[in-house]
C-alpha cells in the first residue's frame, strides 16, 4: 500500500498544465476538434509518458526543465528526452498562441525585431519560412541568442535551450497541429497563426 502510493506520488511528478484558453477560442484558425487531439491526447500523452519512463528513476523528482538538459543528447535517454522536450514544447507552444493575436508585438520587443529583422514583416517571413523549411515533424522559433533576435527551426522534440539560446515563442508544425483543419496546407496554417494568433506580448515577456 504504502509502496504503491509512492510509485503514484512519483507518476504524477509532471502536471498537464490547463490550456490557457477554452479549446474553442482560437477558431477559425485552429479548431476545437484540433484542440482536442493536440492538447488532449498528444500533449496529454507526452506528459503520461514522461510520467511512466522517470517513475522510480533518478529524474523521478527534477523540474521538467532540468530533466530535459539532464538527457540532451544522451542516447540511453532519448525517450526521456522526448517526452519532456515535447511536454515544455507544446506548454511552450500554447502560451505562444491567444485569441485576437497577431497585430503588434509592444514597443520593447518589437525596437528588438527591427534591430534584428529590419521589419516585423521581415521578422515575420523568417518564421514562416523556418516553418515551412522544417523537413517533417518539428518546430519553429524566435530566439534570443545573446542580445539578438534569431529564428530558428528544430526537429522532432529538439529545444534551443539546449544550445544555449532563449525562447521566445514558438510555432509547432507536427502534422498534427495542422492537418485537420489545413490537411497539406501546412503554409496557410503557419501565415494565419502568425497574423491572428501569436502572442507577442508573451514573446515580449520571455526576453527576460
Ligand atoms: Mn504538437
């Protein structure tokens, strides 16, 4: 009994966090039904998954961040790695995303994208370019890397934490972000996320 409990404790270590807006507020740009596969099976099930492989290991009791480096690049922990990666990357990627986003990002951040881009819409294609560059499953980012704004894209569960550079939005372009709604289209998917939905008060925010 007393055993048992522990291992229960320790499978619930990583929480899902709530999603930080109803699964309806994003449409018509990402449905509810995208929604409900995306946060309530994939994220859920990476989350699950992270849980069951760290349960009674020595990643058992470290925040989710620190399981990530601690198993970067390590092939005996790769599924570690993924699962965690793709725990932060979709809580990551939710914050990136609010109802009525798009427009302008505040004056802080966006003195940084002309610094760095020359314009918004410069800033702007980069990502959506990143995004569509990215050869199968993964993501793309706007990054500060020292005191510059980057865009960068990763596969798979790969984060640019580990290579030292700072998140500060994210656009997730596994199929199944898109495919319900833009099947193929994964381009209008990417463009009408970033003129309606991206969240560049949070981007803001992430520059620290
Ligand atoms: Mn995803």
């Amino acid at each position: 009994m007393m055993s048992n409990n522990k291992i229960e404790s320790a499978a619930s270590h990583v929480a899902l966090p709530a999603l930080p807006y109803a699964d309806n507020a994003l449409t018509p740009v990402i449905s509810a039904n995208t929604i409900g596969f995306h946060y309530g099976k994939h994220h859920k099930g990476y989350v699950d998954n992270l849980n069951k492989l760290v349960a009674g290991t020595e990643f058992a009791d470290l925040p989710l961040e620190k399981i990530i480096t601690e198993t970067a690049g390590k092939a005996d922990k790769t599924a570690i790695f993924n699962n965690a990666a793709q725990t932060w990357n979709h809580t990551f990627y939710w914050r990136s995303l609010r109802p009525k986003g798009g427009s302008e990002p505040p004056a802080v951040l966006k003195q940084k994208i002309e610094a760095s881009f020359g314009t918004l819409d410069a800033c702007k294609k980069e990502l959506a370019t990143a995004a569509m560059a990215q050869f199968g499953s993964g993501w793309a980012w706007l990054v500060l890397d020292g005191n510059k704004l980057k865009v960068v894209k990763t596969a798979n569960a790969e984060v640019p934490m580990t290579t030292g550079m700072k998140p500060l939005l994210t656009i997730d372009v596994w199929e199944h972000a898109y495919y319900l709604d833009y099947q193929n289209r994964r381009a209008d998917y990417v463009n009408a996320v970033l003129d309606k939905l991206i969240h560049w008060d949070f981007a803001a925010e992430n520059l620290g």
